[in-house]
C-alpha cells in the first residue's frame, strides 16, 4: 500500500489506519509463511485495547529452517560474493522504497506500540537515512597491504560473517532495525531478524519491501515470535555466526550465556540505561534547557534505552529549575498516537503499564516528593502522565533501576565532584548529558563520565556518522557509523610468499 501523500490531521491518520491490512505470517525463504506449530499470538493496539492481527508466533523448527536457508545463501554467494557497489545498489534501492511507503511503515509502528504519530515518522527519517549511509558505505571501505619486505606479500582483507541474527526491541522497531541489519547486510552477510512480539508489524512489512528491491531469497528472514522460544533458538544456534540485540539488560545477561553455551557466537548488546543529565548552574537560557531536560525523559513516553531520567541540579538553581520543568510538562501530556498534536502516546502494553505504576507507587513509599504526574488512565487505552519526582536519593529504586516509562527523578548537588560522582554510581553507562557553558568544566566532565555518549549542551543529538552504544552493563556493541561495519565483518590475514 502506498500512503505517500501527507496526512496532516487526527482524521488523516485514522483514515490510513482503517484501510491497513497486515501481514500475519513469517517470512522464510522468500516467501511468507505460518509458523511451524501454526501458533500464532495477538499484537494489540495499546492506545485502545483493539487486536490488531494474529502474527505467526516462530518457535525452534522455524529458526532452525530459516538458519539452514540463511546459510545456504550466504554459501551459494549470491549477495555475500556480490560486488560491494551492487550490494549497495540494492540497498539504495530499499531506502527509496521505504521511503515511498514511509507513512505506512510509520502508521504501523505507531498502531502496534503507542508511539506519537509524529515521533514514528522521525524514526522512519533515521531508519532510511542509516539504511542510505551504510549502503554508500560499502564501497569506500579498503583492505590494507601491510608493510614487509620484498620477498613477501601482506593482505588485510575484510569479510563478511556468514548468519547473522538481530534481535530488536518494540521501542524503535524499524529504526532499531534499520541500525542492526543494514551495516549486515551491506557487509555480505544473510540476516534473520526476530522483531519484538509487541511490535512485529512493520518488519513483516519490510520484509516484502527488501524483495521488491532485490534483495535475493534467503539473504533477509523475518521470524515473529518470543525471546524464550525463537529468539532464545537463535541464539543457541550453533550455525549462527553473530548475535546482534538490543533490550534490557536481563535478557542481554541471557543471550551472553547462550553465546557461550554454543558456538561462541560474536555478540553485540545495547541493554538498559539510566542515564544522568547534569545541569551545572552557569548554563545559559534555564527555560530552554528545561523544555530539553523534560523531553529527554518524556519522549516516546520515557520507553527509551538513553532517556535522561536521572536530572542532576546544582542546588543553587535546583527550585527554579524543577519549576520551569513543571512548566514544559504541562504540554507534554499524553494524547491520541494518531494525533500529529500528541507528545505522548500510550504505553506499549499492560506489563509495562503496571512496572512503571508500580515504580511510581515505590517513589512515593520510599519518600521522594511527587511534583507532577503520577496517574494512570487504562479505561480505553494505557497511558500514563509524565511524572515528576523530587528529593531523590541514591537508594530508591526510582534513583537507581530502569524504569522505562514517564518518570524522572530529581537529584540536587553542590560540587562538579560531587556531579560527577553522582553520575557515575550506576550499573548503566549509555549516555550522559551535560548542561554549562564554561569549557574547561565541559571538557573534565565529559572525559570522566562513564558513558559510551555524552550530549553537551544538548540531549540525543547526532547523526549516523557517530556511533551508539554503551559501557558496563549497558552493553558493549555499536550501532551507526562506519564502526558497526566493524561488528558484521571479520579480518583475515593473507601472506604470500614471493620468488
């Protein structure tokens, strides 16, 4: 379906929704198909409760099928022996194709986890883009010729892998897709990719449009399904090469184990966060950064891996500062997903509705002052209001664990040490924020604050030229950049000797 024209309006969108149909099944083989067992499970709409479809829910004969497939194409060479700059042709070719259905990938994103409307076309726009960037990139990268006498010959070649399997979450379906497969598909390799069971919709979707653009059969599978059933075969599989996830931390610890339980696959994880953003009090324009410290944790309804939930204030400006946040959430309030106006969505699900409640509910007994929020609305949909806690200390579980959803926690401090000690007093290092103008200060932090990114003077900014990825037990994989070109290949060393 092609919904290349503009919606502009709550009316628009729901229009484009109810003339959406689904694909259901898994894509095996170049073709889609049911599950094995013929189980399937319901994908629901969380902003009304409404079962979108019956998706094919994959178990162990599913990912054994499509690991066998996968590896017989790569084998055969008809994308991993493929000229670097027709692979990037194809590649090419399936941005601008998910670019024509753009507000379709969108619009079924935003049905099956919650997300603003609005939102899920920014991810589409990073998703294309990465898919553009890795396909260019192919081309211009060179093995090297090291340095030897005159009787020998050195090559540093660079391979692709072979079977590559890429576990995404529900927050950012496609754009996590897009960040895990395209860098393994323009290295050669053949990928299955396991989207999550909340938000499978859009990679079913994908699926045809990689066909249409060439991809050939094999080379690209999508198996729907649940971690503990087809993704923990995957990960067991002793015919994949690299095991590529994004999620929580628990299931990262998992797959770690699996890892090393069969073949000893490579392994790249980006886990949980729970970030800091540290306001110092010389920063200019505090209305300003309140509008960016209150999107930070409130965008995609706190359901981000590097949302800044922990905000740091120096106490001198603390009182003013959290009052002129107070003010940006007034207009950050959950709303229709399908309605551009929408800051907030719904949250994805009533497992993660009831954590965050939970989490809300524990803030409260163990003492922090609530300033904003705190409620939960279920009757036609899940949505939760941004919340606000004050009084935070490092011993609440709000302070300390990933939350995942709308509440942030405020922290005070008196000394740059004391900030940076702050920060740091955490199982998670995947992102940081950094609030001042003086440039001595920014440039001591930033160095000694134990994150994979840090965003001075900003939150989540960057592009795909950067790489993404965390520290600790945030994970130790790189997503973006030419660097995750480096995590789908592997370097092999030829001598030769000569005459």
């Amino acid at each position: 379906m092609d919904l290349s024209h503009s919606p502009t309006t709550l009316a628009d969108w729901q229009t484009l929704a109810a003339s959406l149909e689904f694909e259901r099944r898994a894509f095996v083989d170049g073709q889609f198909v049911d599950a094995a067992s013929g189980e399937t499970f319901a994908t629901i709409n969380p902003a009304t409760g409404d079962v979108l479809a019956q998706v094919a829910s994959c178990d162990q004969a599913d990912a054994d099928q499509a690991v066998k497939v996968a590896r017989e194409a790569f084998d055969k060479g008809a994308w991993s022996r493929m000229a670097p700059a027709k692979r990037k042709q194809v590649l090419l070719k399936l941005a601008d194709l998910m670019q024509t259905h753009k507000n379709e990938l969108a619009l079924l994103d935003t049905l099956d986890m919650g997300k603003p409307i609005n939102s899920a076309l920014g991810d589409l726009s990073g998703a294309i883009g990465c898919m553009r960037y890795q396909a260019e990139l192919i081309d211009k990268l060179y093995g090297e010729v090291a340095p030897t006498g005159e009787d020998s010959l050195a090559l540093v070649l660079r391979e692709p892998l072979g079977v590559v399997a890429s576990i995404v979450p529900w927050n950012f379906p496609l754009m996590m897709t897009a960040w895990k497969i395209a860098p393994a598909l323009a290295a050669g390799n053949s990928v299955i990719l396991k989207p999550s069971e909340k938000s499978p919709l859009s990679a079913l979707r994908l699926a045809e449009l990689a066909q249409e653009a060439g991809i050939p059969r094999g080379v690209f599978q999508v198996l729907p399904g649940f971690g503990h059933t087809v993704g923990k075969a995957l990960a067991l599989s002793m015919e994949v090469d690299c095991l590529a996830f994004t999620g929580s931390t628990g299931v990262g610890k998992l797959l770690t184990q699996y890892a090393g339980q069969s073949n000893l696959k490579r392994l790249y994880l980006e886990c949980g966060g729970k970030s800091p953003n540290i306001v110092f009090a010389d920063c200019k324009d505090l209305e300003r950064v309140a509008q960016h410290a209150a999107a930070a944790i409130f965008h995609n309804q706190g359901e981000v891996c590097i949302a800044g939930s922990r905000l740091l204030v120096e106490n001198t400006i603390r009182a003013t500062f959290v009052d002129k946040v107070l003010a940006a959430v007034a207009s950050m309030q959950p709303g229709d997903p399908l309605d551009p106006d929408s800051f907030m969505g719904a949250i994805v699900d009533d497992t993660q509705y009831q954590r965050i409640l939970g989490y809300i509910r524990r803030g409260v007994e163990e003492g922090a002052t609530l300033r904003a929020g705190g409620e939960g609305q279920s009757d036609s949909g899940l949505f939760i209001a941004p919340t606000v806690f004050d009084d935070v200390t490092d011993e609440m579980a709000i302070g300390r664990e990933e939350i995942f959803g709308p509440v942030l926690s405020v922290f005070g401090f008196d000394t740059e040490e004391q900030a940076i000690a702050m920060a740091n007093d955490s199982d998670y290092g995947l992102a940081a924020g950094l609030w001042s103008q003086d440039i001595d200060r920014v440039m001591r932090v930033t160095r000694r604050l134990q994150s994979g990114q840090v965003f001075v003077n900003n939150w989540a900014g960057g592009d795909q030229s950067v790489p993404f990825g965390g520290v600790k037990q945030s994970g130790n994989g790189r997503d973006k950049s030419h660097h995750s070109l480096e995590e789908y290949s592997s370097l092999k060393s030829v001598w030769i000797a000569l005459s």
